[in-house]
C-alpha cells in the first residue's frame, strides 16, 4: 500500500479567489492610467478641432480669392454696384449660391463653395468677416465686401494665438 502525501493548499477550494488589497492595487494602477490616458485624448481632439479651422478657413479664403479673381477676369460682373466693393463677394452666402456668368446666354451660375464649412471650435456657420476697408484689428465688419474671415470662437489655441487671429 502506497501513500500519497498531497499537501494541502492553504486555501480550501470554497475560499478561492482575489483578497482585498490585490483588488485595491489592480483599481489604483487602473486610475493611474485614465489619468495620464484622458488629458491625452483630450489634447488629440482639441489638435483636430484646430485642424479642421484651419482647413475650414483656407476653403472660405480660397473660395474668396477665386471669386475675386472671376470679378477681375470679367467672368462675372453686376454682383457689386458699389465701386468700393474692390471685386470681392458682399457676403459669404454668394460664393454658396454662385453668381451668373458674364455673357452667358444658358443662365449659368459659377459656384465658389459647395457648402458653407463649419467652424469646429463654435459649430456653427456663423463667421467673422472683414472688408477691404477694414482694419486687420478690427471687431465688427464694415460691410460693403467680404475680404476675409476669422473663428468667432474666444479660445486660446495649442499654439497660445488666440482662434480669433487666425
């Protein structure tokens, strides 16, 4: 007759599992990570929202200059009867709808922008503009033409330049 000895496991098999302070570590290291994980995502979408302003003005302005450009060609014409208008849109919602061609017969209207793009940071539409007889610091928009655009957005970027400077 043999005897096996089997030592006997200092835990009976109903008392099996995790004690208390290994749940508290693992919870602890847990918390240390969304603390360093959370700034970090926030930080990513903030870059991507400011991404997204940049590219939003770039299309506005591109879309400016290049009805600008049509006005000088003389590919479209009569949209402004003011003359100080310097041949750029009376307002953002033009370059949208488009303007008719000059000696177009077929009625044909030339279209700057598919859309009005969204500014990320305020989410909205709802841009700041200049006129070509504004001033580069002005607050409120003179009328008359559409020079360029600015985020009504008052934050400061990633970059410390406020949005507005843009």
């Amino acid at each position: 007759m043999t005897l096996h000895f089997r030592p006997r496991s200092f835990h009976s098999s109903s008392e099996r599992g995790y004690s208390f302070v290994e749940l508290l570590v693992v919870t602890v290291i847990l918390l240390i990570l969304a603390s360093v994980i959370v700034p970090l995502s926030q930080l990513t979408v903030q870059r991507q929202r400011e991404s997204e302003l940049r590219r939003a003005l770039r299309e506005i302005r591109t879309a400016i200059d290049a009805y600008k450009d049509a006005d000088d060609l003389g590919v479209i014409g009569g949209t402004n009867v003011d003359s100080e208008s310097e041949g750029y849109p009376p307002d953002l919602d033009i370059l949208v709808e488009g303007v008719e061609a000059r000696n177009d017969a077929t009625g044909r209207k030339i279209k700057f922008l598919r859309r009005m793009p969204i500014d990320p940071v305020t989410k909205s539409t709802d841009w700041g503009l200049r006129s070509y007889q504004d001033s580069p610091t002005a607050t409120a928009w003179g009328g008359g033409n559409v020079y360029d655009v600015y985020s009504r957005a008052r934050g400061t970027a990633l970059d410390g330049t406020r949005y507005r400077e843009w």
